[in-house]
C-alpha cells in the first residue's frame, strides 16, 4: 500500500469528504496532536527511565500517520506530494546552513 492509497483508505474511516466541515478538520487536528502527544510521552518515559517501550511507540506512530493522512485528504493534499516538498524544504535549509 503507498501513502497516497492509505490515506484514501483512512479518509474512507473517517468520513473525511471533499469539503470538511470545520468541526471535522478541528477533531482530525486535535486527533493528530494527541496522538503526538502520546509519542512524547513514551520519549519522556525514556528520559525518566532510561528504557523504550519501542511496541508502543511504534503503535503511536501508526496513530499520528493515520491522522496525518486524513489531514491530507481533507485539505485535498496528496501525502506523497506533501512527503516531497517536506524533504525539499529540509535539505533547502541544509544546504543554507552548510554555506553560512
């Protein structure tokens, strides 16, 4: 499965249509920054404790991506396309840094 064809498939379970109502947007934004708070909390976990619980974070990831794709389809972002600007932003910076 691509990117571009789960976040079709994540849109499908979430009900995410061609024009989001803004409650929707708002309960996928609040989704994504809970998921990604659970990540944090399994980062933060490891500094307290000095172990990973490496299952669990993985099953956070897997939340943050599922809501992360629903925002893409309700904005009409194809993941794949957004996956290479990301990537062009980043070594743009790189590259800026490298010639200061």
């Amino acid at each position: 499965m691509t990117i571009d064809e789960y976040a079709a498939w994540a849109a499908s379970i979430a009900k995410v249509d061609e024009h989001p109502s803004n409650e929707r947007l708002s309960y996928l934004g609040l989704g994504l920054a809970g998921e990604s708070g659970e990540v944090a909390e399994h980062i933060k976990k490891l500094l307290r404790d000095d172990w990973l619980d490496q299952a669990g974070l993985v099953e956070e990831l897997g939340d943050v991506i599922y809501y992360w794709a629903c925002l893409c389809a309700a904005t009409g972002q194809q993941p794949s396309e957004l996956l290479k600007a990301s990537a062009a932003k980043i070594n743009r910076r790189i590259s800026e840094a490298a010639g200061r």
